[in-house]
C-alpha cells in the first residue's frame, strides 16, 4: 500500500477492564504496515495501562490530552499532555489516569527487526 487516509473516528474501540478503550489506527490490515502498531488509547478515571515490552519490542507512548501518573522503575511522574515515554525491550511502566479529564494516549508498538 502507499499513502492511506485513516478515519481514526470510524474506528471501532475495544474496551479493556480497567484499562479503557483502545482503537488500532496503525497496523498491516489499515495501511499497509507490517512492523509496527499503533493504537489510540483513551482512560477514565481509576484507570492503569500497564505498558510491557517483550525482549524484542520497542514502544513509545505519548500523551495526547489529559493527565497522567507514569510509574517507572517504582517512581511515580506527574505528567500531561505532551509527555511521552519510551519502552525498551524486557522494560515496563504503568501510565494511570490521574486530573479530571479523559486521558487520551498514543502508543506506537515496534519490534526488533534483524539486520
């Protein structure tokens, strides 16, 4: 595929318990993409979205809008909109919801690719 034009609001959303909605905006079936996925996330209230990284994939998580407490290495970060987090392989974070509106990220999944 070349250049796609994504409707990210004609997307469906997938609800997860306790960590809220997801929607893939980025991956093969869409556009084309066969090494990377993305996904708008959004969280309410009390929600966590826990990010773990196998020993082969990269991630990226950005926020959007909204407030959050990102968890790394057992350090507690204020952050909001404009914030993002880089996951390394065999790393992890924990990105909870925290202020008073939806909390709405982007993560961008890659893995490692041999040489």
């Amino acid at each position: 595929m070349s250049l796609t034009f994504i409707d990210t609001n004609k997307i469906s959303h997938v609800k997860v318990p306790g960590a809220g909605e997801f929607a893939e905006v980025l991956n093969s079936r869409l556009c084309g993409a066969k090494n990377v996925v993305g996904s708008l996330r959004w969280l309410n209230a009390g929600e966590k979205l826990d990010v773990r990284s196998d020993a082969n994939t990269h991630q990226l998580v950005y926020l959007m809008e909204g407030e959050a407490t990102i968890t790394m290495n057992s350090k507690d970060h204020g952050v909001k909109k404009g914030a993002g987090v880089y996951v390394g392989p065999s790393e992890s974070v924990a990105i909870k919801h925290a202020g008073t509106a939806l909390l709405k990220l982007f993560q961008l999944v890659v893995p490692h690719l041999p040489s």
